[in-house]
C-alpha cells in the first residue's frame, strides 16, 4: 500500500503556519527558532575575564536573523531557548596578538560547561581564525551565556563582520 499526503501549509489549531511547501518542493518554516548575531565593536581588547554578549562589554549586539522566540538579555549576555529540542551552537572570530590566548566557552543555565575552545594569537600583524561548534539537547527555558578568559597575554577580538555567533534548532 502506498499513500501520498498533498499538503502545502501546516497550521496549528490555532492558524500560526509551522511550515510551508512550495510547488519546487522548499521548505520553509517561518517559526523555527534561529539567530545569528555579531558584536557591535570591531577589535576588543580584553585583559580579564566576564560574559561575551553583554552591551557593556562588546559595545552592543546586532541581530542578522532573529526569529522564533530566541531571546537575548544585553545585561547578562543570556540567549534563552523558546522550546525543547536539539540545538547547533557556531561561534567564529579572529584573535590578533603575539602568543596570546583566549579561552571562550558555552554555559548552560550559568554553571554547565558544554564547550570549551581556546584560540592562540600568531602573531601582532595578523589575525588567526578561530571558531567553535556545539550540538547538544536543550529544554525550553534553558539559556546559553559565552565566557571568555584570557589565557595569555593581552589579545583583540575582532568583532562586525569578522564575528558571528548562531544558535538554530536542527531537531
């Protein structure tokens, strides 16, 4: 037996469309939670340690995409999730300084570490690449928070268009 569904839009009960499929067959859902976002600075020189995400620390945070119920507090730095479900974590950046170091990691709820990355300056006169990616299960209500410590020496952070951070539920 085989069985074939026609179906182009999925709605709740209540009329908000969950996902839409196009006559190429794309897939479009306008309530997914995702967000990409960057640092309103460009370098940041930090020399201690505290809560990434905060305006008072990255001179504010604009949104690239923001849609699904991601919330974010600039006082604290907390991304707080809208639902349960499987989430994908991107962080990239670049550092620029003559063996310094950064170590950023992810916070769940504040006290669990879910990742750790460290990224190594080469050199003065050039920026190094680093990045980070997590995937893990989270329940609604949760909240990430990014830390960042200086391992080394006194390094820049470069931030605008050579930064992003994304949180989107893959599941």
């Amino acid at each position: 037996m085989t069985g074939i569904i026609k179906v182009d839009t999925i709605q709740n009960n209540g009329g908000t469309t969950g996902l839409t499929i196009d006559s190429s067959g794309r897939i479009n859902q306008p309530t997914k939670p995702i967000m990409s976002c960057k640092s309103d600075n460009g370098a940041t020189n930090l020399t201690s340690t505290g809560m990434w995400w905060r305006d008072s620390v990255n001179g504010g945070t604009t949104f690239l995409v923001n849609q699904g119920g991601i919330t974010h507090d600039s006082s604290d730095g907390k991304f707080t999730l809208p639902v349960t479900g499987i989430y994908r974590l991107e962080y990239h950046s670049m550092l620029l300084g003559d063996g310094s170091q950064v170590q950023w990691r992810w916070l769940k709820n504040g006290s669990s570490t879910l990742l750790r990355f460290i990224g190594r300056g080469i050199d003065n006169s050039n920026w190094t690449p680093f990045d980070g990616t997590f995937v893990g299960s989270f329940s609604a209500g949760d909240y990430i928070q990014q830390e960042f410590t200086q391992v080394g020496l006194t390094y820049d952070v470069h931030g605008q268009t050579y930064e992003n951070f994304s949180i989107e539920m893959i599941g």
